[in-house]
C-alpha cells in the first residue's frame, strides 16, 4: 500500500492528520507512489508546507513503521 493510499484511510478524522490526508487528496501534484521520505519532504517543501514538515514526517514514519511492521 502506498503512503497516499494508506493516508488516505484517515481522511474522515478529525485531527492534524485527517486535515493532511484532505489536503493531500485535493494535492493533484502529490506523488502517489511515494516511498522515501526525502521525496516527500522534496514535493512537502514546493507546495509551501515546511511548516507541517514535522507532523508530515511523524505520519510517514507511522506509515512506515505499519507498513514493514
């Protein structure tokens, strides 16, 4: 499973991660099969998130730490 498709499974909750797995969905740049994480700090960074940067990252290592778990 992808980290978009993953995040995706939290769209309908409301907290900080919810609003991220929106904004992602509504993100038609967001690279969909993104599996690093210098990647996704990469693209983070060109949309103007750099302030989510550390909750972004802490939902992706969740991710990772789910997915090779």
């Amino acid at each position: 499973m992808s980290f978009y498709d993953w995040l995706q499974e939290f769209a309908d909750v409301n907290l900080p991660i919810g609003d991220f797995a929106k904004d992602v969905r509504e993100d038609k740049t967001f690279p969909k099969n993104v599996d690093n994480w210098q990647d996704l700090e990469q693209h983070i960074l060109s949309v103007n998130l750099g302030a989510e940067v550390d909750k972004i990252h802490n939902a992706f290592n969740y991710y990772l730490a789910e997915e090779y778990h």
